[in-house]
C-alpha cells in the first residue's frame, strides 16, 4: 500500500528507464507523461485534503501532457495546462484503462452539468468539451449512483 506521494516518489526513483516505461505502457502513456502527472495528482490529492480549493486554481505543479495516443492529444486543454480539467480527463483516461467499469467519468460529468454557468471554463474546460469522444459517452451511461461531493 502506498500514498500518492509515495507512488510519485517511488516511480521516479526506480533507477531504470525500461521499468518506468513498462509500467507507463501498460496505461497506455510515455513514462514522462505518467512520472509528471503521478507528481502533479499528489500536489492535487493534499490541497484536496487540507480542503484548498481546486476548481479554478492555476497549478504550480503541472502534468506533462501526453504527445501520444495521438487521438487523444486534442482532448487536453495546452492553453489552460494549469487548470483541473487536464487533470479530469487524464483520471478519466486512466480509470478507463485500470478499471473500465467504473462510473466515475459518469457521476463526474453529470457533477460538472450541475456548475454555475462560468465554472468549467475557469476549471480549464474548452467550450466544445463534451464534443471530444471520451466524454460524449458519458451522457449514455445508465448509471444512477449519486452523486457525493
């Protein structure tokens, strides 16, 4: 069992190149872009948990954004990589990759539809968000969990 921050840590310590980029591969991302956001989603975990506010802060602690699959480069956000929504959509990329179940892309979605009108474009989302392919399935899912914020 480990922390995020430890995770982080542990990743960028692991002394060979090979064995970072096996464990990124099996995300289906590069191991710079997985070492960075593993950094960068420990810095958002902590402010989460001393309850700082996170939905329109601009990141010191920025992810890397991926390069490749390249499907999937149009989706983030590069004018506002300091903003939560990149950070949204990698999580949502990753659950879909570890446990493609989940009905988290779902609640978060329907979570964010719920936001006064201003938020998401503070949060970093583009106008046209809903459009990119991994969010337009959200809206089809039948999941009726609720929502907990």
């Amino acid at each position: 069992m480990l922390s995020l921050g430890q995770l982080s840590q542990w990743l960028d310590n692991l002394k060979r190149r090979p064995d970072r980029q096996a464990i990124a591969q099996a995300l289906g991302f590069d191991e710079v872009v997985i070492c960075a956001f593993a950094h960068h989603l420990a810095t958002v975990r902590n402010l989460c948990a001393h309850h700082s506010r996170v939905w329109n802060r601009k990141f010191t602690i920025r992810m890397k954004l991926p390069r490749h699959p390249n499907h999937v480069t149009p989706w983030f956000n590069a004018q506002e990589d300091h903003k939560v929504y990149n950070t949204l959509l990698m999580l949502t990329l990753l659950l879909e990759r570890v446990c493609p179940d989940s009905s988290w892309k779902s609640r978060l979605v329907r979570l964010i539809a719920q936001m006064p009108a201003g938020t998401t474009e503070a949060m970093g989302f583009s106008v046209d968000w809903r459009d990119f392919p991994v969010w337009a399935t959200a809206h089809k899912d039948t999941d009726d969990d609720p929502i907990h914020v």
